[in-house]
C-alpha cells in the first residue's frame, strides 16, 4: 500500500529557495542585527567608553654593547623583552620618582609602571622609550626621568660599553587608537547571516510537513488528486476511483474539515456530468465522510467497508509523522489508501514551485507566412 522513505529523502532544493525568498526578511533582519551588536557594541566600547585622552612621549637611546671578540661583535645584547622588564624595576621607577619629587610631581610606584614601556623598534641597539599619561606635561617629565635613568643604568652595566640619546622625548603627542567600527559591523553581518541561514536550513530540514502534492507521494508512494486549484483535479479523481462504490473521505487529523472537503469533492466530481451536486455522482460513487480514525480507531471498520478510501491531508502542519502512524493503522486494518487529498494548500507556492521561473523561455513564433513559404520550399524541392 505505501513505502515510506522520508528517512532518505533528498532536499528539494526549488522548494528550499522558494521559502528562503518568502523568509528572507528573517535574513535581513540577522544581517542588520548582527551589524548593530557587533558593530555597535564595538563602536561603545572603543569610542564612547573610551577613557579620557591620553598622551604619549616617544625617545630613544643608542646603546653600544661590550666587544666580545676581535671582529667587533657582541653577543651579550638585551633583547625587546628584558628592556621592557628593566624599565618596570624598583631601580627604574625609585630613579624616576627621585627625579620627579625634585621638580614637585608626586606619584605612586604602581602608576610609573604602568606608564613607561620599552621596545626594539629597528635596531637591537636602538632602545625606544614610551610613556602614556592623561597629561601632555606629565607624560614629557616622566619620559625626560626614564631616559636619565637609562642613560644612568648604562654607564653601571658591564655588559654596556656607551649609551647616547638619540631623540629627546620632549613633545607629547595624542594618543590616537585604531577605531574600526565599519569592519566590526561587517564581520556582525556576515556572522548573523550564516547564522540565520544555519538556522533557516535547518528549520526546513528538519520540516516534515506537506507543502505540495509530489512531496507526498515521493514520500508515501500513494498517488494525490491535487489541491482545491488543481485543473487535474477532477480528471484524477474520475480515474483513481474508476471503480465507482462507496468511497470513505477520512482526515488525518481532527482538525481538518472533512464534511467540507467530501462535499467540496463530491462537487468537482459531480460538474462533469453537467448535474448538480448530489451524493451521487458520475458512475454511482458515493462519497461519505468518516471522520478522523486516530481520534476514533474503531472507524477503520466503516473505511474497510467502503471501495475506496481517500486519505486528507493539510498543508504546513507539521504532521509528517502522524500521517506515518495513520497509515501505519490503517495497514494494520486492511484498509487500502486508494488516493490522498491535499487540504488549505498554499496556492501560490504551488504555482511559483511549477512555474517556469523568473525569465519564461521564449519560443520562436513562426507566421503562417512562414510555414507557407516552408511548404513551398519543401514543394520545390521534390
């Protein structure tokens, strides 16, 4: 009676970009969300939470290393990360603050190391010195109190031969960070986009529902009338029920109407007689409602006594696998699904999803003229 293959069966891909288009207002809403959290919650963070101005003060010193063989090379140098140890140590910040108390600036020691910074930009022998304060004044009396302090840590260290300033770090300068606000809402868009495409993919995926009537039949091998709009509606009904009789008209569930569908069948079927409707119709077919057998199992007796039973199913429900349990009972109860019924379809799905796409193909239109001629050429030829 049926197959079910809904375990293996494949995505249709039509269908699939045909509910994108419908909910794709879901993916610019993703995008634009994504955009104003990241991009937003970038621009708070680095602009407007941003602390008060800073002020930097730049200077660098030449350090000439001890020789250590007879080519001129030094082996004992101090790397980026031991500088940048020394200037944070007691005999660093105490010099510095030493420095600074004589010309009445008072600090803290946690304040000096947080301040000061070194670095090998270009050169080994080339030490840079930062310091970055709320005060442009501030930041010059700290970074002239590091240099001196280096220069007086070079002339007591073994492995140091000469020290020499290089650039006074005298001018302030404001410190000026790296906003990137639009590559932080771009990066937002491109992830609420994937992810609302993640999420939509696997929404249809994971949908059982019967949205078109070859999705039923590919699924349960039981042949379909149509929908309420199907112009093959009649002629199927005619032909699958060939057999005329008794036919029971039973829903898969409670909701669906079925008094409403059998009389609205028990029409279609009747109007190729040019009769009125009536329960009997074209062949002496009598079509009778039945209800819903998993609200009542014992009317599976009423459908094994009709000829012919047809099974009604609505559209986007949900319903995949309770249509499984129903014609799993019904197989238990010998009751034979003659054909199936789809109920408060979406039509125009339907029509977009067997329509010949965007751009229709054109047909070359050829004149009676044309054809005329063609004979003629033919004509001539013989």
């Amino acid at each position: 009676m049926w197959e079910c293959s809904f375990a293996n069966e494949p995505v249709d891909f039509k269908l699939l970009v045909l509910f994108f288009l419908r909910k794709i207002w879901i993916f610019a809403a993703a995008v634009l969300t994504g955009a104003l959290l990241v991009g937003g919650g970038y621009f708070v963070k680095n602009v407007v939470l941003v602390p008060e101005k800073e002020y930097q003060t730049v200077g660098e010193v030449y350090v000439d290393y001890v020789w250590e063989d007879a080519y001129g090379i030094s082996r004992s140098n101090l790397n980026e990360g031991e500088w940048k140890a020394l200037v944070k140590t007691d005999i660093f910040v105490d010099y510095i603050l030493e420095q600074l108390a004589g010309q009445g600036i008072l600090l803290e020691k946690s304040f000096i190391r947080e301040s000061v910074d070194a670095a090998l930009v270009s050169d080994s022998r080339i030490v840079t010195t930062m310091v970055v304060t709320d005060s442009p004044e501030l930041s010059a009396a700290i970074g002239s109190a590091l240099q001196e302090a280096l220069l007086f840590f070079g002339e007591d260290n073994s492995r140091i031969e000469r020290i020499r300033v290089l650039t006074e770090p005298v001018e302030s300068r404001i410190v000026v960070h790296d906003i990137r606000t639009l590559q932080a809402a771009v990066l937002g868009a491109v992830l609420g986009g994937l992810l609302s495409l993640a999420a939509m993919f696997w929404c249809f995926v994971v949908d059982d529902s019967i949205y078109i009537p070859a999705s039923f039949e590919r699924r349960y091998h039981i042949p379909m009338l149509g929908t309420a709009a199907s112009k093959d509606l009649t002629a199927n009904f005619h032909y699958l029920l060939r057999e005329g009789g008794s036919i029971a008209v039973t829903a898969v569930s409670k909701d669906i109407p079925v008094e409403e569908v059998t009389a609205f069948l028990q029409e279609k079927a009747a109007a190729t007689d040019g009769k009125t409707a009536d329960k009997e119709v074209k062949g002496g077919v009598l079509l009778r409602a039945c209800g819903c057998v998993e609200e009542e199992p014992k009317r599976a007796e009423e459908l094994r006594c009709a000829k012919s039973v047809i099974l009604v199913t609505a559209s986007g429900r949900r319903d995949g696998k309770r249509i499984e349990k129903v014609l799993a009972f019904l197989k238990k109860q010998d009751v034979t699904v003659s054909c199936a019924f789809l109920w408060d379809a979406d039509e125009k799905l339907i029509k977009r999803y067997y329509g010949c796409g965007i751009l229709p193909k054109k047909r070359a239109a050829h004149s009676a003229k044309d054809v005329s001629c063609g004979q003629d050429v033919q004509e001539v030829s013989r």
